[in-house]
C-alpha cells in the first residue's frame, strides 16, 4: 500500500536534496528537518542568511530601491517595507504588494527576494514592489499579520502617484506563509471596501490550521506536518485547529470567496500546502472568480531554492511568467522582451 504520508519527488528535485554520503541503501533529504518551537531562533538566521545584499537588489543596476516604514493598521506599531522599482521604463505602472512572512514565524524586507524572482518581475515587466515585512508569531499573534499585510496596501494606494503606480492596477502576491497573508489581506479589503485588488497571486499558500487534508500529513519534505503545526500554533495559539479561527487567520476558513480579485495559485504535488491550494482555488472558481491553478508533480515546498534548475522548477517559473505578461502587459522591457 502506498505510503501517502510521504510524496513521491519529482527525480531532479530528489537528487538536489537527498544525500546517501553513508553508502548505504537508506539515503536521507537534506535540510528537511522538522520545526518545534525550540527551533524557531535559528530558522530566523537561516531566513536572515537569504537576505538580499544591496548589490542584489540593484540588479545590475535595472532596479532601485528604497526601505521605509509605513503607519501600521489603525494605530498599530510602523511596518517596514522595501520599495524597488525598475530603472527603466515609465509611469504609470502595475504595482505589486508582495506579503512576506516565511512560515508565520519569520520574516523580513530582503528575504528570498531573488530566489521568487521578484527582481526580475520588476526589472522586466516595469512594475514597482512593495515587500512588506508582516509581524511573526509567537511573539506577534493573530491580527498582527493581516493588520500587516492590509496597512502595507492601504500604503500602496494612498501613495500611488508618488509611487508611479497605477491605483487600478495593484496586486497581491504572496509566497508560503506570505501567500496565505495575502490571501487573507484580499478577503480583509473586500470586507472593508478597499483598497482595489487588480489580482492575488498565492504562491504554495499556507491557508489552512486544520490539517484536515492528505498533504498536511507529509513527512520527510521541506515544510512537513510538525513544521506546519507549528507556524500555525505561533500565531493562532491554543485555538490552533479549533472551531473559532478566523479567515483573516486561516483563509480556508472563509466561507465566502465571491467577490474576490482574480487569483493565481500553484504548488508542488509533494507540497505540504498541496491540497489547500486546490481547495482554495476550486472554491475562487466555484465562485465565480477568475482562477489559474497549477499543481506541478514531483515538486516539493521551495523547489525554486532547493532545485532551482529541475525542469518542473523551470516549467513552474515558465508559467508564473506567462501570466504576469497577461495581467501586466504590455510587452515587458527586460532582456526577455520578445
């Protein structure tokens, strides 16, 4: 009988990650230990080790870039986000509200920054960033992070001229922990009554406390079921699982999904995150919302850092690409234009 508890890795993504230095016939995957929340600390330094040097964010001198903080959600304490920008091209552009919050517990402007391609979204479809830094767990519970996220677009649109952004043409975009913070910041505007959102785009989401779903039980993968129990229980607590979850917290929890901005999702069929985002996306659909859903096979959470060159991480990168030509068009200005 199948063991559905552990996915079967596209052979490329299993290659960039096992190692068998033993000899043996047991290899193990490497960097796939699980997160308790004694280890919390040094996944902060590891995330702090990906962080975007400035000659990283110049990108060869096709994007510039500017750190801030912005006022915080009624009241709340200042956010720190990174403005980059292309150096080419003009105004008015689509603007991009990028939530970063690496598994509820880490997070920073300058994190993995190169390793989405979000410099060179910028640099080749003349499009400004937002990176927003959300507040983390536990020391940051619920609301924090979708007070965060929504204050970050409320920045974006009240500033849009300044920003060369055009205020009709703003988007979420979120990856991992992120991509559930930008789920739940669409749901927030829509609640409230803006900021417009032109698109989300979710990239392997974290949506949903429940580990209600066969991908929630992976083990023996990048981000498995221990790690998610525990980024979940450092923003949600005790209620983690339990009936009271708000969908601002858990946006698999919302009941309603009309209304909401045309959505991107994707993930790895070997993704902790799997089943949700199919969930997540089926209902966007059912509900009348445009949806683009991918599922790559073999490909696990964080396939573009871990295989950056297996051809599912290039096939998934490919399609990401093609729909930002689609919502942002025209023809973009970078090296690939053509």
């Amino acid at each position: 009988m199948t063991d559905l508890t552990r996915p079967v890795l596209d052979p490329e993504v299993e290659a960039a990650v096992t190692t068998n230095s033993a000899g043996d016939n047991s290899p193990t995957r490497m960097g796939v230990t699980s997160l308790t929340p004694d280890g919390i600390p040094a996944l902060r330094e590891q995330a702090m080790a990906l962080s975007a040097s400035d000659e990283t964010l110049r990108h060869g001198g096709r994007v510039e870039f500017e750190e801030l903080t912005v006022p915080g959600f009624e009241g709340g304490p200042d956010v720190p986000v990174l403005v980059l920008r292309p150096t080419a091209g003009s105004g008015p552009r689509p603007g991009i509200c990028f939530t970063h919050c690496g598994g509820k517990v880490a997070s920073g402007t300058r994190m993995a920054v190169d390793i989405l391609g979000l410099l060179d979204w910028v640099a080749d479809f003349n499009v400004v960033a937002v990176v927003v830094a959300v507040r983390v767990g536990p020391e940051h519970p619920h609301p924090a992070q979708v007070h965060d996220g929504y204050a970050g677009l409320l920045w974006v649109a009240e500033n849009a001229a300044s920003l060369g952004v055009a205020p009709d043409r703003i988007a979420l975009f979120g990856a991992s922990g992120g991509g559930g913070v930008a789920a739940a910041t669409a749901l927030f505007a829509r609640d409230r009554g803006g900021p417009a959102v032109s698109h989300q785009v979710l990239l392997s989401p974290m949506l949903d406390d429940r580990e209600i779903t066969v991908s929630s039980h992976f083990e023996n993968v990048i981000w498995d079921r221990t790690s998610n129990r525990t980024g979940w229980s450092a923003i949600l607590g005790d209620e983690c699982g339990g009936p009271d979850v708000s969908p601002y917290a858990a946006p698999s929890r919302a009941t309603d999904l009309s209304g909401l901005p045309p959505a991107y999702l994707d993930a790895g069929s070997a993704d902790t995150f799997r089943d949700e985002t199919i969930d997540y996306g089926a209902r966007l659909a059912q509900a009348g919302v445009p949806v683009d859903l991918h599922i790559w096979a073999g490909a696990m959470h964080g396939s573009e850092g871990v295989a950056p060159k297996a051809e599912v991480t290039r096939a998934a990168i490919t399609a990401r690409l093609s729909y930002l030509r689609r919502i942002f068009g025209p023809t973009p200005i970078g090296p690939d234009a053509g």
